[in-house]
C-alpha cells in the first residue's frame, strides 16, 4: 500500500462512515479497484474506523463528558448509557455468531451493489411516508426504543447496507425526529465501532507489535485523513439535516450501485468474484 491508497482509504472511511451510504461498502469496493487485498489492508481498516470514532467523541466531548461526570446523579444520564449498551447488543451478538459466514459470502462488490440500490429504494420509500415524530430528544428514548433501534443497526452486517442508514431510517420509522435519529446514530458508533475496532486489533496483535514500525507511516497518515474527514461530514450532516432530507443519498447509492453491477455485467471492470 502505497501512502497515496492510505490516503484515498482514509478519505473514504471519514467521509462515509456516518453517512447513509455503507462505509464498509465503499472500502470493499474502493479496494477492489485500487487492487488492495491481505493483511495490511485489514489492518489498515481497523486503524481509520478508530479514528472515525474518536471525530465523533470529539464533536461531541461536552455531552460524552456530561454524562459520564453525572451517572451518579442524573437518571437521564444513567438511562442514555444503558440505551446505548441496550443498542448495541444485537448487532455484536449476531456479529459474533455469523462474521465468518457473512464476510465469505457478502464481503464482495457484487453483493454490496445490490445492497447499495435496494437500500436507496428503501430510504426513498421511508423519506416519502408520512412521518409521526413521538420522539424529538434522545433522552425520551426508551429501553425497548434502544432494542428496536438496535435491530434495525444490525442490518448493517450485510456490507452496503450501511450502519448509520439502517439506524437512522429505522430510527424516523419508529417515531424518532430525523435530529434525533441521526445523533443517537452517531452516539451508538461509538460503544458499536469501538468493540468491532478493539476486536478485530485483539485477534491480529501479534502481528500488530511484530511490524509496527512497517505500519507506522501509512498508519498515522490513514489515521489523522480519517478524522479529519469524519468530523468535518459529522459537522456538515449535523447542519444538513436542519432542512433536507436523505433523498440525494438514496439516489447516489442507487445510481453507484448500478454503476457497479452495469460494469460487473459487461466485463468493464473485473470486480473480485
């Protein structure tokens, strides 16, 4: 990997990690073009999904701060981690049970493609029914609201589904304002993206002491891209969800998804099979 393809990696994993357009979608099939295959990469991946976690603790230190200094004393606080525990369950319980069998079978440009288009389809059709907001702070959340939401976040295990998508659509189904929806996405990445991360270093650190020096540039390179570009989209989606909707991203994932299964059909691109 060249310092060049760390950069591109890290660019794409900030700036679509929090968006409703698959991150783990993007990186197979960035990677896939760019060629990039083996254990560098998947090392790679873990660092910049880290620092995409810690742009979001960033942008949101005051409250993560807040709450952890008042559990103690505050029963909003001390209802706000157990939701977020409560969410993370499914999807680290499914995670578990079926990585190896998802990753064999869907961790390629094909499948992601259709997952890509049918995911677009669904946020259009959810973006154009009737909205019924019961809910419009994350602290009026609920433990049974967490669950469902925590349901609809394990969708994401399908690559191209997208994590923050399936939370946030899910979310605005269940009754939550689109506000709402997205930051308690944004608050769930944090307990859900910090175990995958902290897993997946685990499982390889042997090989992560032996070749740290090797790792080191294209490490710190991919790491300072990915937050970077994280927390300025968290800011931007922040502000864009104030008067939009997530309609652009339905269609983008829709017409990049054909793109891809357009290409795969002809023979224009040899994507991994």
């Amino acid at each position: 990997m060249s310092i060049l393809e760390a950069i591109i990696l890290g660019l794409v994993e900030g700036i679509t990690e929090f968006l409703p357009v698959s991150s783990t979608g993007h990186l197979i099939l960035v990677g896939d073009l760019l060629g990039l295959h083996g254990d560098m990469v998947d090392r790679q991946l873990i660092i910049i999904q880290g620092a995409a976690i810690l742009a979001v603790c960033w942008e949101f230190r005051a409250r993560l701060l807040g709450t952890a200094f008042s559990l103690h004393k505050d029963a909003n606080s001390r209802r706000f981690v157990l939701n977020l525990v409560i969410a993370a369950l499914p999807l680290a319980i499914l995670g578990l049970l079926f990585e190896k069998q998802i990753k064999e079978i869907l961790f390629k440009p094909v499948p992601v493609a259709l997952a890509l288009v049918i995911g677009g389809v669904i946020i259009l059709w959810a973006e154009r029914r009737k909205h019924v907001e019961r809910i419009q702070s994350v602290d009026e959340l609920r433990p049974m609201d967490a669950l469902k939401l925590g349901a609809f976040q394990a969708l994401a295990l399908i690559p191209g589904t997208s994590r923050s998508g399936a939370t946030i659509i899910g979310g605005m189904l269940l009754g939550l304002s689109r506000k709402v929806a997205t930051e308690f996405s944004f608050f769930l990445a944090i307990p859900t993206l910090i175990g995958a991360s902290v897993l997946s270093a685990w499982k390889v650190r042997h090989d992560l002491a032996a070749h740290w020096q090797e790792y080191l540039p294209l490490f710190s390179v991919g790491f300072v891209v990915s937050f970077l570009s994280a927390w300025i989209c968290v800011r931007w989606l922040l502000r864009y969800i104030a008067s939009h909707t997530f309609e652009p991203f339905a269609w983008y994932r829709i017409a990049f998804g054909l793109v891809v299964l357009a290409t795969w059909l002809t023979g224009m691109i040899r994507w991994a099979e």
